[in-house]
C-alpha cells in the first residue's frame, strides 16, 4: 500500500494539522516500501556512476535524482535530463543556465558531471539526495491530498534558503521567479493573473517588490527569514487559495444553472414550433 498523507481540513485549519503532525507523517511516509527500496537502492549504486549518460540509463537512479529537486515529470525526458547534466555549471551559456527554472541548474550542480570527477562519488553525495528525495516525495503525496499544502511546504523548504542567502535583493526576487511552486505561491498572495508571467521580467520585479511592501511592509525578500513573516504568508496564500476555489465553483454552478435554464427555454420553444 501506498502513503497517504491525512489532511482532514482545508485552508489553514488544515495547514495546522499537518504542521502538527509532519514528524510522524513524514515518519511513515519514509519507511513504507516503495521510498525505502528507492532509497537502498541509489545509495547502494550511485557511487558507481560517472557519467550523465550512465545515470539517465538506470530508471531508478534518475528517478531519484529528479525527484529530489521536483523534477519528478522528466523522468521520460532522457535526452533532455542528459543534455542538462552534461553541459554543466562551470560555462556561463550551458544549457542549465539558459533554463528559467532554476531547479535544473542547481540539480547540475549538485551532480557536477562537468567536473574532472563528479560528486556522486563522494561519500556522502547518496546521503544528501535521498534525504532531498524523501522530503520532496512527502511534499507530492500531500500535493496528491491537498496541492495548496504542497506548495505550502516549498515556502518552508525553498524560501528560507533563498530569504537567508547572500544574493542582492533583486536576484532573490529573480530566483523566486525561477521556482514554479514558490512562483505560484506569490502569484496567488499578490492576486497576479496567469498573463503576468508574460510580461518583461524587470516589470514583474517591480510588481512583486510594490506588492510586497503593501502586504507584508517591506519589499525585500530577505524578511522572510523571520518564520513569523513566512507563516503570514502561508496563511494569506491558502487563504486566498481556499477563495479562488470557492469562486470556481460559483462561476461553474453559475454556468450550469445558465445552460440548464437556455436548455429548458430551447426545448419549450422547439414544442411551440411543432
């Protein structure tokens, strides 16, 4: 049997649960079957890897290997996972660097193929991936229960790494951009529509700081280091997920109720006509 994770609520109510009992979840989510054998499997066998080439042609080892940054859906995507990993970090126009999504350059890095040896053959490279690997999979078995919560989660991960880093106000901003689920997450809070992310990125910067500083009083990033500030935000996102989801179903019953009554009036002046 699989892990489900228990998310009895929605919104925050349900965000409290969960935040109370992680530690146990998280518990029995790493122990069943399916994580465990993935696990033993790829600390036993990624040390013996020395290529990118080598690692794309073991399903299980690039299944862990991408699940541990959420890049679980290009796992089929052999051809292009391999072409990341082969180009590496180390040139300023390899393939990872030209991505928007940041998770590629950092799982090349992490990886480091384009080094005179590569860090899968550190001791404790296997270590390092399989605990990433495990909190991301718990994170897509809640996401399975409740996405709102998953995304919730990657604040807690991904946004304390970028609010404590030494980068400048604005490339933290960037990297957000460059992280689907925090990306969405600040979509959400700052009520941004799906049109905006097509806009230049200097214009989206100067939305997100003057949204920032209206909602939370600073326009910096680096206030969410304060775990305080990082639950407000949590709270304004599901909250404000939990209204989107509620108008949905408004404006869908809406729609129902209008087809059903040009339905009815279609039908009664067919019966007229004959």
């Amino acid at each position: 049997m699989t892990f489900q994770a228990l998310i009895p609520l929605s919104g925050y109510a349900g965000w409290t649960f969960l935040t109370r009992t992680r530690e146990s979840q998280q518990e029995v989510h790493d122990n069943s079957p399916l994580i465990s054998r993935e696990v033993e499997y790829f600390k036993e066998n990624i040390s013996k890897i020395s290529t990118a080439k080598e690692l794309v042609k073991d399903r299980t080892l690039l299944k862990v290997a991408l699940g541990a940054f959420g890049l679980d859906a290009d796992l089929p995507n052999k051809a292009f996972v391999e072409k990341v990993l082969v180009e590496g970090s180390l040139l300023e126009d390899a393939f990872a660097h030209r991505l928007s999504d940041k998770r590629y350059l950092e799982m090349t890095v992490a990886f480091g193929f384009d080094l005179g040896t590569p860090r899968s053959k550190l001791s404790d490279f296997g270590d390092k991936i399989v605990k990433a690997y495990k909190g991301r999979q718990f994170e897509v078995a809640v996401g399975q229960a409740n996405d709102s919560m998953r995304l919730a989660l990657t604040v807690q991960r991904d946004l304390t790494d970028i609010a404590n880093d030494d980068m400048t106000s604005n490339s933290k901003w960037f990297t957000v951009m460059g992280n689907p689920p925090l990306r969405s997450v600040f979509d959400t809070v700052f009520n941004l529509p799906s049109s905006f992310g097509a806009l230049d990125l200097d214009r989206q910067l100067e939305v997100f700081q003057d949204r920032a500083e209206r909602l939370f009083g600073s326009s910096d990033l680096t206030q969410f280091s304060d775990p305080e500030k990082q639950e407000d935000l949590i709270q304004q996102f599901l909250v404000r997920s939990q209204l989107n989801s509620i108008n949905i179903g408004v404006q869908s019953g809406r729609a129902a109720l209008s087809l059903l009554q040009n339905s009815r009036s279609y039908f009664s002046n067919s019966q007229q006509f004959f």
